[in-house]
C-alpha cells in the first residue's frame, strides 16, 4: 500500500516533472484522500500512506512552483465505488461522494489559474463520526 500510495507518486512526479519543466509548466493532481488530512480510526497503515503522499504533495509544490508546475492534493472523503462492496462490515454509501463529483474537483484543479495547496471534498459531520 506505501509502495502504491507513497512511492509510486514520488517516482511518477519525478519522472513527469522534467518534461514538464521543458514545456513550461503544467499541474500535478495528487488524489490524497481526507485520510491524509485527518487519519481514519483502524486504518493505520492507509492513513500513512496518505500522509506521506500529502506531504510530498507539499513539498513538490514548493519545489516545482518556480517552473510554474502547481501541485494540488485532492482529499476526497469516502467515494461510492465497488470498492465498498467487499468490506466485512456494510457501509451506507449514501452520505459519500460519487466518482464523477471528484472528477469535476479534478478538472477544476487542473483548469482553475489559482488553485490552493490542498482540497478537501466532503468531510461531513456524519461522515467523520462513522470513520474518525
């Protein structure tokens, strides 16, 4: 999971930012997760891994910034996918967000002029009792 989440991003944005740099700029869109904002109770090693990848978020966007490479970290709380469908314990999917929903948020990060460091995208009241 670190390996995915943590490392896998740290490697593509390395690899990605170059070319990026040579074309003028672009934007980098880190998919974090509010589980690397706030943590979700029982999760310890996902949580970690949101962590790492929210920090490099941050990190990366003050390296980058100069090259007129922006780094944004999306944190989108639970989203309605199959996903949910395998879990031991049911889950009422009607409080979370659908997949188009962050995708838009995506879009609006990749086309907006100003965008900030971090979005975080339905960490409801209800949402935060049920995993916090």
């Amino acid at each position: 999971m670190f390996r995915t989440n943590a490392l896998g991003a740290y490697f593509l944005i390395n690899a990605v930012s170059p070319i990026m740099k040579k074309q003028g700029g672009g934007r980098i869109i880190n998919i974090v997760s509010i589980a690397g904002v706030f943590g979700l109770k029982g999760e310890t090693g996902y949580n970690m891994s949101k962590f790492a990848l929210a920090g490099l978020g941050k990190n990366k966007r003050k390296e980058l910034i100069h090259d007129n490479i922006i780094v944004v970290n999306l944190c989108p709380g639970g989203i309605d996918t199959p996903f949910w469908n395998n879990r031991s314990v049911k889950i009422d999917t009607k409080t979370m967000l659908r997949p188009e929903a962050v995708a838009e948020y995506a879009l609006l990060a990749a086309r907006s002029e100003s965008v900030p460091e971090e979005i975080i995208i339905n960490p409801t009241e209800s949402y935060k009792k049920r995993f916090g």
